[in-house]
C-alpha cells in the first residue's frame, strides 16, 4: 500500500492492515517498550503524554489515553489474548471514541543481527471498518509514535 518513511503498510485481505517497522534495538528491549506502561509512557500516542493502565497478562487489560496537543484526549483500550514472550502478543484494540468497533492485533518481534523488526497485523470484522482505519490518518500516527519509541530506545541503548 504506502511506506511512510521507516513504516511500511501493506493490505493483506480485505480485512486487514500489515504495519511492519525495524528498530536499532534488541527484541526484549522492544517487546518491554510495548509491554511495560514505563516504557508505553515514552512514545505511545505519538509521544504525547499518555496514561497507561496495563494488566499484561492473558485476560489482561490495557487502556491508553493520549492527551493530543489539540486539547483533546484519544482513549484506546483493549485485552491481551495471547503472549508468547518476547515473540508475539495478540491483543483486541479499540478507540473508544468509535465504540464496538473492535479489531485483533497480532504483533511479531523478530530479531535480526541485534535489530528487531515489530510486524502487527491488524484484523477488521469489515472491509468497510479496515478501510474507515486506513483514511483515519492511522498511518501518520503509527508513523509518528514509532519515530518517538525509535528515539526512546536510543536513550535506553
């Protein structure tokens, strides 16, 4: 579909949306930063401030809340289905904003000669909900918070 600088997108299925980004870090590193609500704090929400409510376990809960430079504040919550540490985590996600409108993700770390690539499949109930996703602008906010979570784990190398 489109590469945003770093992020490349793709449109597997009418259902989905493919986000694949490498990172100059180990996998634990980046599987922490996307597990630990330290970590999420830093660079979620496109590195704007954020609350973070996690419960990363199989039945577990997550609920993020980005506080936008426009005033406004952006919910998102889900429930953790699957964890294969640090390989993979299947989690629902949903923008509160847009109620019972919920897609699976399935996130990938794989490591590559001490860097990791971070693949998450995005599954839709519908054609139309995927591409409802797509015109949102998600691909300049996923590009956005990972360039914040690509300078955060600098710091942390």
């Amino acid at each position: 579909m489109t590469e945003t600088r770093d992020l490349s997108i793709d449109l597997p299925s009418d259902h989905e949306i493919t986000m694949s980004r490498t990172f100059d870090a180990p996998r634990d590193l980046v599987f922490a930063a996307h597990t630990q609500a330290e970590h999420l704090k830093r660079w979620w929400g496109r590195g704007n401030p954020l609350d973070v409510e996690i419960d990363f376990r199989v039945g577990g809960h997550y609920r993020n809340v980005e506080h936008a430079p426009d005033g406004n504040d952006y919910a998102f919550r889900g429930e953790f289905r699957e964890i294969v540490v640090p390989e993979r985590i299947v989690q629902t996600f949903e923008f509160e904003g847009m109620p019972g409108h919920v897609a699976v993700e399935t996130v990938v770390f794989t490591e590559q000669s001490g860097r990791t690539v971070v693949t998450t499949t995005t599954r839709f109930d519908t054609t139309e909900e995927r591409d409802g996703m797509v015109e949102s602008g998600m691909a300049q906010g996923a590009s956005e918070s990972y360039a914040a979570l690509d300078r955060y784990l600098a710091t942390l190398r």
